[in-house]
C-alpha cells in the first residue's frame, strides 16, 4: 500500500448525466516521502509533476461519487473521466 495526500478543494454543484448535484471536491496525489525520505521543499517543488485524480463525492449521504479524473494505470497511462449516470 502507497500512502497518498488528500486535500478538500470545496463544494460545488455538478451537472452529470444522474442530474445535477451538489458535491464536494477531493484532490489525492502519492506521497514521495512513502518510497524515499526527500523532505518537505523536494515534496513541494514535486506537487505539480505528479499525478493527480481529482474526485466529486455528493455532499449528502449516501456521498457516492459523482465524478472522477485522473490516469488510469502506470505513470503515463491515459486520463480518464468517470461521471455517475
């Protein structure tokens, strides 16, 4: 298992072919540090290279997933988008 950054971007509402709803958005990237120890600046100089899946979950319960991007696979992998119907 690979430890991974999560951070709370903020709500908004999405239109998706379930409709439109409102959500919460989630930003998640790997960890560095998780495979080799190169300290804070490294990290932070290395953020925007790294690969991101960015997620919609509903603000209310059931909070299902609403909308997903990011690669799908191994570094270079193709990006893909993933939207609730």
């Amino acid at each position: 298992m690979a430890r991974v950054y999560c951070e709370w971007k903020g709500r908004q509402t999405l239109d998706v072919p379930a409709g439109k709803l409102e959500t919460v958005e989630m930003s998640m990237y790997p960890d560095l540090n998780d495979w080799v120890n190169l300290g804070s600046m490294i990290n932070t100089l290395a953020k925007p290279f790294l690969p991101k899946y960015r997620m919609w979950f509903e603000a209310n319960a059931p909070h299902r997933v609403v909308r997903f991007e990011g690669p799908y696979g191994p570094p270079g992998a193709p990006e893909i988008v993933l939207e609730l119907a």
